[in-house]
C-alpha cells in the first residue's frame, strides 16, 4: 500500500464513531480528504475538522473541474465523485466502500481498499492485533455499516488465520 492515499467518507465516518480515526495516520503518511467528502462529515459531526487537524496525518485538497469529475458526478454522490478524481488524477490508491463507486474506480484503474481492507492491513503491518481488528469489525457492524456476508465471512476467516 502507499504512503499517501484518498479518502472517500465512509470508512471515515466509521473510524470516527469508533474512536480510530488515528489508525490512518499509523498506516498512512499522508491521507488525502477532498473537500467536499469533508463538507459530507461535517454535516454529521462538525468537529471533525479539529479532530483530523490534530492527528497531522490528514490534508484537505481542493479538486479540480474537469469533464471527468462532471461525468462522475453523474453517477456517484459528489464526495465519491471528488475522491475517485482525485485518486485518478494524483494516480493515488483510494479508500472507497460503496459497491457502485468502487466499482467505478476499479474501471479507472485506480487500486482501491475499503474499511475491511483497512483492517487486514493493520494486522499485517502490526498496528494492530487479530483480536483488536475483529473488535473493531464487530463494533462497525454493530453500529450499522454494511458489508456483505461474504466479505465479513473473508475478512474473519483472513483475521483469525
């Protein structure tokens, strides 16, 4: 995975109902927020931008008109629509969990991960333990993020390996 990657709001707005917005920082140098996926958190959680502000990690980016994001735009929300152009553009990997927009970017060529992902990739850089990951599975799930059965029943089979 790279030291810099773009972040779509999903996976944020999970990491910051369970506390571990700071698990970006420990496995990412750089996470790149479009300003329009931060404008989306915002509306949920107003502190959020003091809160990315102190873990130093994360870089509001403004992204550029261009015929590409206007198509976008038609087919995805506008922070999916910002983070996939601006993945594309900075040829960036990207943290993306919505079914539609990650397939989109995939399309694009752009090496996407989402929440799950996320997770795998903290056990096996040891920023986390097996069990801790799974908590934070149980605690995404519990608390309304939606994955597919499959996807939970690889991703416990992968953390209990």
């Amino acid at each position: 995975m790279s030291v810099i990657i773009v972040s779509d709001t999903s996976s944020l707005i999970v990491l910051e109902k369970l506390e571990s917005l700071d698990l970006l920082g420990e496995l990412f140098e750089r996470v790149l927020i479009p300003e329009v996926v931060l404008s989306e958190i915002q509306a949920g959680s107003p502190d959020i931008a003091k809160t990315l502000d102190q873990l130093g990690c994360f870089e509001q980016v403004i992204v550029n008109p261009s015929s590409r994001l206007d198509t976008l735009s038609l087919l995805l929300d506008a922070g999916e629509a910002n983070a996939i152009e601006l993945a594309v553009s900075w040829q960036l990997p990207l943290i993306i969990d919505e079914r539609k927009g990650r397939q989109i970017a995939h399309q694009m060529g752009v090496k996407i991960t989402g929440f799950a992902g996320l997770l795998i990739l903290a056990v096996r850089q040891q920023v986390m333990s097996n069990k801790q990951a799974l908590d934070l599975l149980d605690r995404a799930l519990a608390g309304g993020m939606r994955l597919s059965d499959a996807l939970v029943k690889q991703v416990r089979g992968q953390l209990k390996a």
